[in-house]
C-alpha cells in the first residue's frame, strides 16, 4: 500500500503557505517601516520648510529679535477703542 493520491498535492500546497507566511512576516514590517521612517523624512522636511519661511517672513516684516541673542524684541502698538459718540435724539 502506497501513500494515498491526495498526499503529495496537500504537502505541495502545505509547503507553499509556509514559505508564503514566511515571507509575509519578514516583508510586511520592512514594508511598514520603511513607509514609516519616508513619512517621518517628509514630515521633518516640510517642518523645516515652514519654519524657514516663517523666519524669513518674520524678518522681513522685521518681527521679533532674538532674546538669546540680547536682540530687542519691539513693542506691540497699544490698540485703543473709542466706541462712536450716541446722541439720544
């Protein structure tokens, strides 16, 4: 008596969701991380980017100086409110 016809395809089959599962647990955290860290790089260069543009904006609209520096911060405009004059009539 040999070994039964169904034996070999279902060794064959089982062999294959072993490699596959194989696979998938090594690539899929590559894949993750990989996108991760390409996300974290673009999120950190579009930081730098804004921040670099504030500062030139702050400095061409002459903003505030720098305090570490010993640089005088100039003062706000003092906004006063004057509410129109009612005549009772």
């Amino acid at each position: 008596m040999g070994t039964p016809s169904w034996a070999i395809p279902v060794g064959v089959l089982a062999g294959l969701c072993v490699i596959c599962l194989a696979f998938v647990w090594w690539f899929i955290p590559r894949l993750y991380t990989r996108g991760m860290q390409a996300d974290m790089n673009r999120f950190a260069a579009e930081k730098a980017e804004r921040e670099r543009r504030a500062a030139s904006l702050q400095e061409a609209n002459g903003g505030p100086g720098d305090l570490e520096a010993g640089l005088a911060v100039p003062a706000k405009p003092v906004f006063k409110y004057t509410p129109p004059a009612y005549t009772a009539y």
